[in-house]
C-alpha cells in the first residue's frame, strides 16, 4: 500500500483517484500520521447481506432475556417516552 503526504495528495487527487479506480490502495497522512485510505469502491454484495440476514435470523429464534421477548423489550424501551 502506497503512503503519500496530504499535501501531495491535494495537488496529485486526480492522478490518486485513477490509480484507485485501478485497484490500488493509498494512505494520506498528516506530518507522518496516516489520517485515511484511498481504497477501490466495493459494490454491496446482496448474497452476503442476505446470508448474514439469515444467520441473525436463525440466531434470534427462540432467545429470550429473562423471560422477556423481543415484542416485550420494544414496548418497555417506549415507556416513559413523551411522543415528538
């Protein structure tokens, strides 16, 4: 991964975000401190979401907290709340 100073990074973007877009990775820092990372953009995976939906739902079947349910948790949260 390729370091470059802020400074740098402000007078060079263009020629950073071509790069990036090639799927190279670049840090930005600030007197020799890394202060962000210049990475490709990664489209949302939906079968990963969809997995990962699943899993919390199988996880969630059955689960109580000292008898409490999910439906139950909700409505004590609310109590006491003054509406907007």
């Amino acid at each position: 991964m390729k370091t470059i100073g802020a400074s740098e990074a402000k007078t060079h973007f263009a020629r950073l975000l071509e790069r990036v877009a090639k799927g190279e990775r670049i840090v930005i820092t600030r007197h020799g401190t890394p202060v962000a990372r210049l990475v490709p953009f990664a489209k949302p995976d939906g079968e990963r979401a969809r997995r990962a939906i699943s899993r919390l739902k199988a996880f969630r079947k059955g689960r109580r907290l000292d008898g409490l349910s999910r439906k139950d948790l909700r409505d004590e949260g609310r109590q006491g709340r003054t509406p907007p």
